[in-house]
C-alpha cells in the first residue's frame, strides 16, 4: 500500500500524469516484497542474524554500499523502479538540481516522519536500528559515487519534465 501512495505521489510531483510510469512502479512493487522474503529467508538460513555485532554491521554496511551501486544502475537505466526511487530521481532532477544526497536525504524525510508519527502515537518503534541510520548516512553518497566512478557508458534515461527551476513563469 506504501508503495502504490509513494507512486501516486510521484505522478504528483512530476505532472503530467505519466501511466506507464504509474504502472511500471505498481508492477515492481508488487514483486518487490516477494524478493524480500526470498532474501530475509537467504540471510536467516546463513546465521545472518546471529552474528556478533561487529560481523553484523560489515554485512550490513555491505549491502547497503552494494544497494546504492545497483540503484545508480537502475535508475540510470530507467526501466522499472522502486516508487521510492523514482522519488529521488523525480527530486533530484526537477527541485534538486542534480543532487543525488540531497534528493535522498529528502526522500528519507517522509519514512522518518512517518516512523516519528508512529512513535508519538504507540511510544514504540519497530525496526529501526543501526542499519537504518547507515542506510540514511551512506546510500545517498553512495548512489552518487556509483553515478561518478562506476559503468561510465550507463546514462541517465529520464523523462522528467523540466526542472521547476527552469520553468518559465
């Protein structure tokens, strides 16, 4: 449900209405979860969780350097993405002037305050943890230091439109 409101929210902010778009973040989100349970039980059959701390925070900050670089990927290729993905792209092309930290940083916003609201509301939190506040410090460096240094030949294949900031008045 998340997945299909960040998508409705991303034909917002990107005006016009774009429905293959719209249908392309449906479809990979629907997907999406299956792909999580496969690698939740992956990691949970290799002992991941039951790692000391220290072997735990490697792996995590692992994939999270391994995530990054495969979001650069995709989201120079533009095929299909994540909703929240397109969300940064859709920020960083059109209200962010290419700033790929910035625009995740932003994006970020809206899961934290949403987690902020939770905790107001319960007194709890669920699955925040260290590996959260690497992913919030590190993907968005990472994305861009992929983008830089990684598949040279691999162009952003956008179709925003144009930047607010280079809209006429």
């Amino acid at each position: 449900m998340t997945g299909f409101l960040v998508a409705v929210i991303n034909q917002l902010l990107m005006r016009p209405f774009d429905l293959p778009r719209f249908l392309g973040e449906v479809v990979f989100i629907a997907c999406f979860s299956n792909f999580i349970n496969l690698f939740t039980s992956l990691f949970s059959a290799l002992d991941l969780p039951d790692l000391p701390l220290p072997w735990r925070l490697v792996a995590g900050l692992l994939g999270i350097m391994t995530l990054g670089c495969s979001i650069s990927f995709y989201q120079r290729a533009n095929l299909l993405m994540h909703p929240n993905d397109g969300t940064t792209n859709i920020l960083r092309f059109m209200y962010c002037k290419n700033k790929v930290v910035q625009a995740q940083l932003i994006n970020f916003n809206v899961p934290l305050l949403l987690t902020g609201i939770c905790w107001l509301a319960t007194g709890k939190v669920y699955a925040v943890n260290i590996g959260t506040l690497l992913c919030l410090l590190v993907n968005g460096p990472m994305i861009a230091l992929a983008d830089q240094h990684l598949w040279h030949n691999l162009h952003h294949n956008i179709a925003l439109p144009k930047a607010i900031s280079d809209r006429a008045e």
